[in-house]
C-alpha cells in the first residue's frame, strides 16, 4: 500500500470542506457584476467585527497593507519608531518601513516565542511612537503587561494578529488589547482566502474612518483624493469566500487544538522541546512548531518519509540581507538567535487526519529511535 504525503497546510482541504458552498458563491459572485468593495465586502466587515469584538473592520487587499495603513491611520510616519520583533514574518518589518517609520527590534521569550514585555523599555527613545506585537504561531503575546508599559509611556499599540484568528488571553480575543488589530487572510491562515486579503479592526471610528480613505486613493468622493491614500481594496469573491468561512472558524481552531494535542502527549518524552502554553490564553495553533538540536537530520528524516514541514522562520528578520546590520536592537537577540536553527514546523490544518496525525507521530518516534 502507498501512502500519500502530508502536507505542511493544505487550503484546498478547506475548498472540498464545503465544496458547493463555495461553487454556488462564486456563481453568484460572476452573475452579480458586483466585484470590487460591495456587499459580500461589507457583510464580512460587519461580521469580524462582530467577532472579534471591535467596532470597526476595514478590509484591505493583504495583512501586509493593513500594517502599513493601520500605522499610517494612527498617524505614524516618518521618523517614528516602533518597536516589534525580529522573530516573525518579515511581513511586520517590512510594513513598519513601507509606513515610512523606523524599526526597532526586542527579543522574544523562551516560552511564548512573543515579544518580551520586560525588554521594552529599555529600548524606548524619544522617538518611539508604537508597539507592534506579533501573536506568533497562534499564541497571543503577554498583551495585559505591554498595554502597562504603552499606557505608561503613552504610546499606541498595533497588534499584529495575521496568525492568531480567535487567539484569547483571559478570555479577551487578540487585537482588542491595542488601538488597531492587523489581520491577514492568506490562504493557510486560521481564517482564509483563495488568495489575497487583510483588515483592520479597531474601536475608534476616526481612525477607521482614516483606514477608509486611505485604502482607496484617499478618496472621500469618487474621484476626489483628500488625503495621499493607495490602492489596496479587498475583492467581492474573496469576501464572498471568508463570508462561508467564517462561521467555521471556530470549530476550526478547536479542530487545530485537538491535533495540537495529540502531539503535546504523543511527543512528551522524546527529544524535542513542545510548544508552551501560558495559563489563561487561548492558543489557536496556526502552527505546531517543536525544537530540535539536531533540526537537519530531522528535515532529511522528514522528507524521506513524505511528511511535510515548515521552517518558521528560517532567518529572524535581522539577519536577512536586506536588513542585516541596520536595524537598532539587532545586537541584543539572543533568544531569537537561539531558537532559528532549532524550529521546526509540523503539518497543521483542521482537516488533517487524526490517522495521519498518528502517521507524524509514528515517523518521529522512528527518528528519536534511530537516531
Ligand atoms: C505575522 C505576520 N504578519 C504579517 C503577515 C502579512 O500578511 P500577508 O501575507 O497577507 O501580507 C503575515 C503573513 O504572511 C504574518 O504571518
């Protein structure tokens, strides 16, 4: 018997899951005329505010743009600092500098793989205007002790939620801890596309009203720029699509966390360090990732045995070539350094088999063994 290969993500499981849903709404979406910011666009703003509990969602073409705008909306340009991580997508340094304002990077903890609230400080200047955290892999950054530190310091708080859909600390969901929530809607996220989208969700109907603007060319009027905006709308059918999607998303992240753990107990006693989970947060396991010291002969391991995995990722942002050496903070990450050669992402997505769960845990089991 031949066995298929397990992929890391799988987002057209996510299409088969609901098939004729999807089929019948991008008829309906062809036959509407109707394609670019229109009701399935506003139904799906309404509606991710309601669930995440904000009162406004803009939606944006990518999680990339809803950075730079959220930033941008909040008045953040030139010569401002934010202070984020170095140990994410490069997607959240990247946008900090598309806003025109100034990277600097602390380390993340050992536990939470998030930003360190306790290196903060340290690292505020005259200049700081934000802090961005990334709830990275689905587990949300210790939001109640850096909103102390941004209050105390009067700073706004950008939180970076692209990988942490319906993540709760305290029961409060991610993105409502600061001033705007950034969320990204690629296809492997917990909530979805079949391609490009984004948002951003916050409480202040000023800031929203900005985010508006400046999404469409600045235009209050058609035709008419008020303020320097740029182009980065959200299409119908992609909103067509996170409209069916997100009712499931939900019993998505539970159907994540049952996966998760399984490996948690599968895997205790091997020779791997397991994902921590804080008391009181809600880890939505956009991914399982596990520390191996000998992270190589795993890869080798796992590619000989058709099991996909992920490397997330493979160099903290500030040692990529273009940002090495220029970005302040970049001396002082140990704790990022230290875990880049060791992660390791296993295969994640609600629809994985809990047989082909079982299949992963077998095939480290063997590796351990072998070793
Ligand atoms: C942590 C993080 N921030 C931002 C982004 C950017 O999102 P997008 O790819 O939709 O631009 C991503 C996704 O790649 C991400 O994982």
């Amino acid at each position: 018997m031949t066995t298929l290969p397990i992929p890391l993500s799988n987002p057209k499981a996510s299409y088969l899951e609901h098939q004729e849903a999807f089929d019948q709404a991008i008829k309906k979406f062809l036959d509407s005329g109707y394609y670019i910011l229109g009701p399935e666009v506003q139904g799906f703003e309404t509606a991710f505010a309601g669930f995440v509990g904000l009162k406004h969602c803009v939606t944006v073409n990518n999680g990339t743009d809803a950075i730079v705008l959220a930033l941008r909306a909040l008045g953040i340009g030139a010569d401002d600092e934010v202070i984020t991580v170095s140990h994410t997508a490069v997607a959240t340094v990247a946008a900090i500098e598309e806003a025109g304002a100034i990277p600097v990077l602390v380390d993340v903890d050992t536990q939470s793989y998030c930003m360190d609230p306790n290196l903060i400080e340290a690292m505020i200047s005259e200049k700081t205007k934000a802090i961005l955290p990334v709830h990275l892999y689905g587990n949300p950054a210790n939001m109640p002790e850096i909103m102390k530190i941004a209050r105390k310091h009067g700073l706004l708080v950008v939180e970076d939620c692209a990988q942490a859909h319906g993540a709760r600390i305290n029961g409060q969901m991610a993105g409502t801890f600061g001033d705007a929530a950034c969320f990204s809607f690629y296809p492997t996220k917990n909530l979805g596309a079949f391609g490009d989208g984004g948002a951003v969700l916050t409480n202040d109907p000023d800031t929203a009203g900005r985010l508006r603007l400046l999404r469409q060319y600045g235009w209050k009027d058609r035709y008419v720029s008020n303020i320097v905006g740029v182009n980065t709308r959200m299409d119908e059918l992609q909103a067509a699509i996170l409209n069916i999607k997100l009712p499931f998303l939900e019993a998505d992240n539970q159907r994540r966390a049952q996966i998760a753990m399984r490996f948690c107990q599968a895997l205790q006693n091997l020779p791997f360090q397991l994902p921590n989970m804080a008391e009181n947060t809600e880890h939505v396991w956009h991914l399982y990732v596990i520390q191996s010291e000998d992270r190589d002969n795993l890869q080798r391991f796992l590619q000989e045995n058709q099991i996909g995995f992920g490397i997330h990722y493979p160099q903290a942002v500030h040692q990529q070539p273009a940002y090495l050496g220029r970005l302040r903070g970049s001396d002082n990450l140990p704790v990022t350094e230290a875990l880049i050669p060791r992660i390791l992402s296993l295969p994640m997505y609600p629809q994985l088999a809990m047989e082909d769960v079982d299949r992963v845990i077998e095939a480290l089991k063997a590796w351990a063994k072998q070793r």
